[in-house]
C-alpha cells in the first residue's frame, strides 16, 4: 500500500466513525477537524479521566471487537463514576494492525452502545497503524465542591461496595488455565457494568470512593493512604454471584474477590447514619450495594476470616510493570 492510499484509508476509517458518532448540542465541533469545541454548562466543575486498553494485557487475544469497544469505554466511565460526575462527551485513539473496516465497525457497535446508554458523545480521537490498542478519555461534569474523591474517609465509616465481586477476575484464571470458561464470568470481564447512576447520587452520602479496577483490597488502600486512616474488611461480607461461587472453591473465591481486579464496581465509604441512604440509592438504580468493613484508626487494610483473624492475602491486587 503506497502512503497516498495509507492515507486515504485513514480519512476513510475516521469518516466511518464520524458517520455513526452522536451528537449533542453542547457540541459546538466534533469530529473532523484538528480539535473538538465544547460548551461546559454554567456552573459545573468538568472532571476528565482516561485509559489505554491493550490486547492481551487488558483483554484477551480472542475477544470480539464489540466487547473490546464496551469495555474501552466502560473503565473510563467507571472512573466518572467514582468522582460523581455525569457523562459528556470523549476521544477514541485507535491504534490498529491494519485498517480494517469490518473490525471497526464491530468495535464501534459494543463502544456506541454503552455511548448511547449513557449519552456520551463521540467528539474526536485519533488513529493509527500499529498493535492493537484503545485508548478512551471521558469528560464530565460536577457541581464544584460535590466531586466523590479518595481523601474524604473518616474513622467509623462504613466501607460499602457496589454489585459483586471477582467473576472477572475468576474468567481471567480459567481461560490463562485452559479451562472451559463459563459465559456468566466471561461477561463480567468483556462487558462490566459502570455505575454512573450509583455514583451520581453519591455525592451527598459518601465520604470518599474509588472504582475497583486493580482488585478490592489494594484499591481501597488507595482510600485510606489519601485519608490517612485504616481499613477492615470482613472477608465474609464480600458479595458472590451464584456462577463464582460454583466455579471455585471458598479459598480461591476469596482470592478473586479480595484481589483479583477488572471489577469496576464502586467502593465507598460513608458514615453510619447514611446506611438507609445507602440502601435508598441501592434501591432506586437497582443495583446491590453491600456494607463489607468499616474505616479504623491507623494505616493499612486488613482483610478479616469469619473468626477475626487477619487473613493474608496470595497477591496485593494488579501492578503495573510488576
């Protein structure tokens, strides 16, 4: 292919995704030209995050494109989530072995998707030839001062957790394993669930939030070295879905739910006399939010058995470049 045809393939691949990216009126230009121009509405704070996606660190080699697309978009919603922020507009930076058409369109199917769930708009990005990687940045906005952040918990707050935990973690090991990987989990790692509805409504209850990504326990960590506090966790308390539960026994369960990453559900924390607030929100997005722990003076978090020993940990949680 000559440079003059690599660059007409280009304009065509960006052409094809201009044609299928939705609009908003506080778009005043997308995709197209060097830049997007955006209006922030009067009075609200933007909240911006980003992440890159690269194939068989982020994703298995055989995931579909559509799922690839979900998921590229759904970490960094999550991220929203975590701040409180409702959804606006973002990037897609596309970095692909060749420029196939077929693969994009499939891709964009699972990304515009969950775009249109959350009426997100698709305003300009990039592309370009080489491995397969997504990279996504989001921008939302937030009344100043309601934005959830990590250095808000307080002694005596309840540590709270949004849906369940460690099925993806759980598809993880059973496809590196060569096992048979049951669909239920597989969907938890392709397509997970970004909480925007929890998390919007979590600015006037919570203390302080962090989306799960790197697994429970180092996550919250983060919490606690931001608030200078301590945390317990009660090992018991962490919510199972029937198909985790029958696919590992109760020690390698524990293992993918306390550190196994890839969840994006919310850990919060919020004092006591919100519980009904709590169980209000859990209510009206229907969503399971359950009470695992508590935040405790000192540093570190401890992770407790049923008869409260300190239970250790077979790894910390996901690191990068470990």
């Amino acid at each position: 292919m000559t440079e003059r045809s690599r660059v007409a393939a280009e304009f065509d691949l960006i052409e094809r995704i201009r044609r299928r990216a939705a609009v908003r009126d506080d778009v005043v230009l997308g995709i197209g030209d060097d830049a997007a121009i955006v209006q922030v509405p009067a009075g609200k704070q933007l909240v911006i995050a980003a992440d890159t996606l690269n194939r068989g660190i982020h994703f298995p080699e055989n995931t579909a494109p559509a799922d690839i697309g979900w998921k590229a978009l759904a970490v960094n919603l999550s991220d929203l989530a975590a701040m409180g922020a409702e959804p606006a507009w973002c990037t897609l930076s596309l970095s692909l072995p060749a420029g196939d058409m077929e693969w994009v369109d499939a891709f964009l199917d699972g990304f515009l998707e969950l775009a249109t769930r959350h009426r997100i708009a698709l305003i300009g990005g990039d592309t370009t030839r080489g491995p397969l990687s997504v990279s996504v940045t989001v921008h939302g906005f937030v009344a100043p001062g309601r934005a959830l952040r990590r250095g808000g918990a307080c002694v005596g707050d309840d540590v709270w957790v949004t849906g369940t935990l460690g099925e993806a973690a759980a598809a993880l090991l059973q496809w590196r394993g060569g096992a048979v990987v049951d669909p239920a989990l597989r969907a938890r790692l392709d397509r997970p669930t970004p909480r925007v509805a929890v998390g919007m409504r979590l600015g006037a209850v919570a203390h302080a939030c962090i989306d799960i990504s790197d697994g429970l326990l180092v996550d919250l960590q983060h919490i606690c070295v931001a608030s200078e506090v301590g945390g317990e966790v009660e090992l018991e308390s962490l919510p199972a879905s029937p198909q985790l539960i029958a696919a590992f026994d109760t020690q390698r369960r524990l293992a993918a739910q306390a550190t196994g990453g890839d969840d994006y559900e919310l850990c919060f924390t919020a004092p006591p006399a919100m519980r009904y607030a709590v169980e209000d929100i859990a209510i009206e997005t229907r969503t399971p939010i359950t009470r695992i722990g508590r935040i405790v003076a000192g540093r570190g978090v401890r992770a407790l058995s049923a008869d409260g020993s300190e239970w250790t940990a077979p790894t910390a949680g996901f690191v990068h470049f470990a």
